[in-house]
C-alpha cells in the first residue's frame, strides 16, 4: 500500500541533475525557514519566489491562485484623471434615478432589478468617465457587453446625459405603446442605444471574445484597421456558471486578444444565493483564468483595509481571508461588529490581537462597505493596468456588495434579485447617504422623484466633456452610411440554370460550387467570411483551403503534412476562412459577430456558416435568436439535412426539425430548395435584401436559412415558366405537370397536386410516374421552396384583413385553380408542411418523418417514416377515394403491392 506522506514522484525526477548538491542545499533551506518561521511562513516565501520568476520570464509553471487580496496595491494605484468628486456625484445622480426607475415600475408588475447595478455602478461609471471610446471619434470605438440586469444604471445615465426623457424613464419595460425602455439590452427594441443583446447568460462572454477576434481578422485582412478598438464584457460572478461563458477561454489567449477585458462583477451572489456558498468563487475563476492564460486582476478590497493589511506582520489575516467561504462574506455583510470580532478574528491569536486595536466603526466600515469594485480609483487602476497589459486577455475580478448603498434591507440579502422596489422611508435614507439635494417636498403622493441637477449643471457638463474627449456618447449603436454592395455578375448563378446533364450532385455541393464563384468576384468576393465548425471536408470544401486560407493571427508556423498536394491545409494571417475547430456555440459567435459588422464598423460582410443541419437551431437556437436580436444579416446552411438523407449516422444526427425551430424565429427567412438553380435564385434575393438596394419596404435586418443536402441526385435544368424566381423567393411554384413531365393519362383522369421540398421533390417526382403507369392518376409536381415564407406571407394577409385591406395570400394565388387535393410532403415533420394548411382552399394533407431519426439505408428509413414515392402514391389514393374519385379498393391494392 503507498505510504500518502511519502515524497511523490514528479516530472523533475525524469530530468538529470547535473548538481544534486545545490540542489539539496536549496531544499535544505527550505526545510530550516519552516522549522524556524513556521510554514506560512515558507509558503509566502516560495509563492514570492515563484512570483519574480514568473516576472523574470522563466519558463516555470504559472501560480492558478494569488492571495485574497488586490493585484495592484495602493501605493501603485495612479492618480484618477478626472475630478473624483464631480464623479462622486454624477453616480449618486444614477444610483438614484436607476433605483426610482424600477421602484415606479412596479405599480404596473413589470419588474426589473435594482441590486446588480447597485453593485456596479462604479464598475461601469469609471469606464464611461474615463476608458470606453465612443463611436464619433476615429475608428470604430469600443465594444460594450453590458450584464443585462444593470440596464437601469445604463439607462439612468442616458437620462442625465439627456439622450432619454423622464417619459421613457417611466415607461421602463412598457414598450407596447411606443417611446418605452425594453428591459434589457437589446438592439433591435433600442437600436440606437443597444449594440449587443445579453441577458441570456453566457452569451455575452463567448460573444466578446469572438467580437474582439473579429476585429482583429478585419484588420489582418486590411478590411479596416479597428486595432484601437477594445471590447468590454461586464458579467457577473454567477453567469460564469454558463458553460458558454468560459468555452473559449483558450481561444482568446491562444490567439493573444489584448483588446479584449471581462469585468466581472464578483458580488457573490447569484439570483438564488451564494455563487460558491462554501468556496471563494474569486479564486476559482482566478485559477480557472490564469490557468487558460489569462492575465488575471483581482480588485477585491477597498482603501479602509490598507490598515488591516498593514498591521498584519504574521499573515494571519491574509490566511483568513482565504478560507472564510463566500457566504460567511455575506453573512459579515448584515451582521455587527462583535459578531465579527468572535467569528472572523477570534478564530487566530494573532487576529485576536489585531482586532484590539480596531474600533467597532473601523471594523464595519471594512466588512460593510469597503469594496475595491465600490471605489472609483480602485477600478480606474485595473482598467488601466488592462489597457496597459499586451500578448493576453485580462480580466478583472471585482468584488462588490449586491444592493450597495440600497440600505440594510438590500445589501447582500439573498432575496434582493427579486426586491422590486424600496419604500418613501428607504429612499430618504438613500438621498442622505448620498447627500442628494432632494427635498421631502418632492416626494408627492408616496411617489419618489426621478431627480436631475439640470443641463447646465457641473455634473452634466462634466459627463459630457468626459464622453466628447472619449468620442461620444456610450453605449451607442451606429448604422453608418455605407453604398449597397454591387450585386455580383448574373454569370455565378445563371451557371445552375442548365442543370448538371447525367451527373448527379448533391445541393450542399451546388452551395459550394457557387460560394467558390462569389468569393472571386472582384468587388464583393473579399467580403465573404465562410466559417465552418471542422467539417469542410465532408462539404466539400477543402478546395477553398489552398486559395483562401484559413485565417490564423500566427500564419503557419509549420510544413502542412499535405503540402504536397493541391488542396493542400493553408493557415495565413490574412486568411479568409475561420475553421473554427468542433465549436458550434464559437462559430456562430463569430457568425453573429461578422454578421454585424455593417453596424459595429461600418464595414459590410457576407458571412456564411455551414454546419450539420441538427447541430444548429436544436444546439445554438439562443444564439440564433441573439443573431436576430442584434439585426445580424448573413447565411445561416444547414447541411447534410433533412431526417432520412444522411444515411446510417442515425437519430443524433437526423434533423426532422430544424425548419420548424426556425419558422418561430420572426429574422430567419428559411428556405427548403430542391434543386441547385433554386439556391442561386435564393441567394440572389439573400445578396440583395441583405447587403445590396432593398426595397422602401422591405426588412434588411434578416438572416436567411437554407437547408442542403448530401444526397447526390440530378439537378434538372431551371423551367422556363414565367415568374418562376418569383415564386422560388416566395415559396411555391408548379414544378410540371403530368403532361409537361410525358405521363399520359386518361382525360378525365382523377388529379392531384403534389408539394414537396428540399429532396422530398424527387419522391414526389417518382410517385407522379408511378400514380400515372399504374394508377391512372395525373399529379402535378410543386417545389415548396419555403413552407414559412408562405405562411408568413398568408398571415400579412390576415393581419391586412383586419385593417380592411383586401389581400390574396400567395399560397393560394399560386394554387388557384389547381385541380384535386393537395398532397405535400418533406423530409421534416408534418408540421414543416402543415404550416400552410388553413390557406389552402383545396382539401389538404401531409407525409412527413415525425419521430426519432434511426440508422439505416435511405430507402428504408424513408419507408420506415412513409415518405417514399410509394407511400406517397397509396397517400394520394386515399386522398381520392376519400373524394370518390378513385376506388376504395384501389388503396387497399396498392398497400399490398407495394408491401406497406
């Protein structure tokens, strides 16, 4: 059995020592300091030690965890550029208006949050008073993720600034009836304000950082120089939690994104209660942090501790502090001063001892109050040594109180997430703790004031010069004045319209080829950002590698194993392509990023990702919808889809789905094409709407979906039937008819209309052939290259209605006079189709692959879910028989023929 005090072996013991003797005379000076200044002792010397060789730029393994104590001590803490008392105020002004904002609020139940920015008010009023850069200067200013439930704070300083009325104020979370405040950052409700929607946890987190690597891939691609711009995330201690927040953490150091700083707002708590209740979540982050090569700065404890420190010779307190769990941090926060005395000091002889010579007053104001996230000075010191610090990210782990200056009933209560307000009485004791000039007189009615020192005042005139010198107001979202991009040649997508003759090819195929001739269009093909999540090769896409290049701010520091070949695997620093590694979570961080660039830099992008069509809408729906909250516009492929044409992978990977998940998506245009020619058009109309001359009337803050597949198959020449790009952009057109597609049948043989999408068309195609030599049935053929559009478009029309407006829903213009039932069928559930049931006029059924995807052969799992041409056939009987148009005994034959 191994003796656990026996010295272990470590990797050193595989390396020769080439002086045992120095190297025992260390250790043996190790040994004498513990036996003679105990422990501690030695363990502050090694971590010391350890300290300068890491500065000196020894290749030795980093420190995951520093003391509980701040990074920058006060004696190196530079002086605040700026007026600290005009700041003091300007903040108690917000604290103040924040605060009554949500308060008023709640007489209408809408909620909202006052503690977190209680908390981080001078997390974020240092940054707009003296770091974050505006979008008016030169460049593209700086990016702000700010923590969704601090947006009263953020709002309340617009109130001040005079960018939003007292009205708004008052209809805070009331957007119903115009001019009102949404309850968190969100563009597409605030646009002019809000650059980037974040409530929804751990988004922010990855965003920043695939923000700042954005900006960095601009610059490396001479799109624009944004090297001046930073990104700022502001999260909280609790939202680290999300496993989103820290996944790519390594990219960002790995990569080197020094303009890049998390704030995180370590108020130890989260909705519920303590974040690590019986641990210290400052020091896990740190070490989960450093450890992925972050630079780490801890800003924990405000100026009333320097004392403490002082007095502390033995390290007693700093040993404290780092065993006392975070809720006993807490629970010091509400207790008084001689509870403190006997739970915190009185568990060391030395603190003991510390503690006489500390008043009670001095003992509360450390344990109650003094914070380093809670003192401008401290914070200006991180955010500068942030800026200051290159090769890494850096974040700043800033401890706070959760309800700060709110009163007794708030501070650090594990219930004041959900306190929606404060009493008349609470709020007097705000304004003295504040010293704001607000007389009782202005309490009217119960009813607390918003307050504002006036345009003129020090105060405003004051934030303004600060945020002129910074370049303008923040936060702030900008659409500059950019010309449409020019719409490439007709040569790239007229290239589909003659099919591709007796060769087969598969639509995610057809994607590609054509991505590859719009990425060579002289005007627009630089502004293409594939992004692909290590499937290039299964896409077919491995061509792009040699001519592209991946993008990678190192360049290829090695000699690719295929160099040798042609297709050979290309990293550049100015490579166009991001292979983002098995990240779909990262990817479309970086699709939401690009996707947004119009608005953020100025700077028009076409981004396209493609992925694995279930790896999408079922595994980043939140992102998608963030996409569509922040106005992104770019390319959305779902390849390899639909539910049986990826054969034998089985049920994760069968995606009977997506196209439903994204029809709830009000952004997402989503298209289902069949044929190659149908995704040039698609794209065409995408190019246009998005980036090119949109209509007066028409939304360019769309995003379009297309589903792609790998089944290759013969992609006919594009029909010559007029208005058929209308129709392909709409969502229905008449593929052929029986006659036009050489079946014969009778006259007055029964008709039927078939509507399929994406590779159910070629089922479709079958069951007409079979309906006609062996049933004696004519069925018309339709491409329903989107289910939703129709729909979308039909509820227009119903919405129109109501106003008094006569309209025609395209569905059944296009269907109109169609003879016999309607059949529609997809490689997707039955709800994809059944989405245009009630605007059908003519009588209306479906075949779809409901339930769990299996592994198996195309065809049999198409038999297995019922949608192959034979059961379409036998569905189209029934349908007739049911209409009398056809023998009953008719379906019942062809079950058995063909063994349903």
């Amino acid at each position: 059995m191994t003796d656990p005090n026996a010295i272990q072996p470590s990797e050193l013991d595989q390396l020769p020592d080439r002086d045992p003797e120095e190297t025992a005379e260390w250790q043996a000076s190790l040994d004498a300091v513990t036996k003679a200044a105990g422990p501690h002792r030695a363990a502050y010397l090694m971590r010391r030690t350890l300290e300068r060789a890491e500065g000196a730029g020894l290749a030795l393994p980093k420190l995951l965890e520093t003391d509980y104590v701040n990074t920058i001590p006060t004696s190196a803490e530079p002086a605040v550029d700026g007026d600290e008392a005009l700041e003091q105020r300007i903040t108690a002004w917000n604290r103040w208006n924040a605060a009554a904002m949500v308060t008023r609020g709640s007489k209408y139940g809408v909620g909202g949050h006052i503690a977190t920015f209680a908390s981080a008010a001078w997390l974020y009023e240092t940054g707009f008073n003296h770091f974050f850069r505006g979008k008016e200067g030169d460049g593209s200013g700086d990016q702000l993720y700010i923590q969704g439930h601090a947006s009263p704070g953020i709002y309340a300083r617009a109130f001040l600034d005079g960018r939003i009325s007292e009205q708004q104020l008052d209809n805070f979370r009331r957007e119903a009836g115009g001019n009102g405040l949404p309850s968190y950052p969100h563009p597409r409700r605030l646009p002019w304000l809000w650059e980037f929607p974040t409530v929804s946890m751990g988004l922010g987190p990855i965003s920043a950082i695939y923000q700042a690597r954005f900006n960095r891939y601009l610059t490396s691609r001479g799109i624009k120089d944004v090297s001046d711009s930073h990104v700022w995330a502001f999260l909280g201690d609790g939202e680290m939690d999300e496993p989103e927040s820290t996944t790519a953490l390594t990219l960002a150091s790995r990569e080197q994104l020094d303009n890049l700083t998390f704030v995180v707002n370590c108020n130890l708590q989260r909705l519920d209660g303590p974040v690590r209740a019986n641990f210290k979540i400052v020091q896990e982050l740190e070490a989960q942090f450093r450890g992925a090569g972050w630079n780490v700065i801890k800003t924990l404890w405000g100026t009333a501790w320097d004392e403490l420190f002082r007095l502390d010779t033995t390290g007693a307190l700093v040993r404290r502090l780092r065993e006392v769990p975070d809720a006993q941090v807490q629970t010091y926060q509400t207790r008084d001063a001689a509870y403190i005395r006997e739970d915190f000091f009185g568990k060391d002889p030395a603190l003991v001892e510390m503690a006489k010579l500390l008043s009670d007053d001095k003992i509360l104001e450390c344990f109650h109050l003094s914070r380093g996230g809670h003192e401008s000075r401290k914070v200006y010191a991180a955010y500068k040594a942030a800026l200051a610090h290159k090769g890494a990210p850096t974040v700043i782990l800033a401890q706070t109180v959760k309800g700060h200056t709110l009163g007794e009933g708030f501070a650090s209560k594990n219930a004041n997430h959900q306190m929606k307000k404060l009493t008349v009485d609470e709020f007097k004791a705000m304004r003295d703790r504040l010293e704001l000039p607000i007389p009782d007189s202005r309490f009217v009615d119960g009813q607390v004031p918003y307050v504002h020192p006036g345009a003129d005042s020090p105060e405003v005139r004051y934030l303004q010069e600060r945020r002129a010198a910074l370049g303008g107001p923040a936060p702030a979202r900008r659409v500059h004045p950019v010309a449409p991009l020019p719409q490439p040649a007709d040569k790239a997508f007229a290239a589909f319209d003659k099919g591709s003759g007796s060769q087969n090819v598969a639509t995610t195929m057809a994607f590609v080829r054509l991505v590859k001739d719009l990425v060579r269009d002289k005007e627009t093909g630089k502004r293409w950002v594939p992004i692909v999540p290590d499937e290039a090769r299964t896409f077919g896409m491995e061509s792009l590698f040699p001519s592209l290049g991946i993008y990678s701010p190192m360049g290829q520091t090695y000699e690719p194993v295929d160099r040798d070949q042609l297709m050979y695997y290309k990293e550049a620093k100015n490579g166009q392509i991001f292979n983002e590694g098995i990240t779909e979570a990262g990817a479309m961080a970086e699709f939401v990023a690009a996707s947004t660039s119009y608005a953020t830099h100025g700077e028009t992008m076409i981004p396209f990702y493609i992925y694995y069509s279930m790896f999408g809408w079922q595994r980043t729906g939140d992102q998608m919808w963030q996409l569509g909250d922040q106005l992104g516009r770019g390319f959305l492929v779902g390849a390899t889809a639909g539910r049986t044409t990826l054969t034998g992978e089985g049920l994760q990977h069968a995606d009977g789905h997506s196209p439903v998940i994204a029809a709830t998506n009000p952004a997402a245009l989503t298209y289902d094409p069949a044929f190659a020619y149908e995704i040039a058009v698609i794209v065409k109309e995408g190019l246009r709407r998005m980036f090119g001359e949109a209509g007066p009337d028409e939304d360019q803050n769309v995003f379009y979906y297309l589903t792609v597949y790998n089944e290759p198959l013969p992609q006919p020449a594009k029909p010559s039937t007029a208005g058929i790009d209308e129709g392909i952009v709409k969502g229905l057109y008449r593929f052929n008819t029986a006659e036009s597609a050489g079946l014969s049948p009778a006259g007055n043989a029964p008709r039927i209309q078939l509507l399929g999408s994406g590779t159910a068309i070629h089922w479709a195609l079958k069951a007409q052939r079979l309906l006609a030599e062996e049933w004696g049935v004519a069925a018309d053929v339709w491409s329903a290259t989107s289910w939703t559009e129709l729909r979308r478009d039909a509820m227009e029309a119903d919405e129109a209605m109501l106003r008094g407006e006569e309209r025609v829903p395209f569905v059944r213009q296009a269907l109109q006079g169609a003879e016999g039932p309607v059949l529609a069928v997809s490689d997707y559930m039955r709800q994809v189709p059944d989405q245009i049931a009630q605007w059908v006029e003519q009588d209306y059924s479906s075949l779809g692959a409901d339930g769990f995807g299996l592994s198996d052969t195309r065809d049999a799992a198409r038999r297995h879910f019922g949608v192959d041409a034979e059961s379409i056939v036998v569905a189209a009987l029934a349908q007739l028989a049911r209409r009398g148009e056809v023998q009953a005994a008719s379906v019942k034959e062809a079950r058995e023929k063909y063994g349903l």
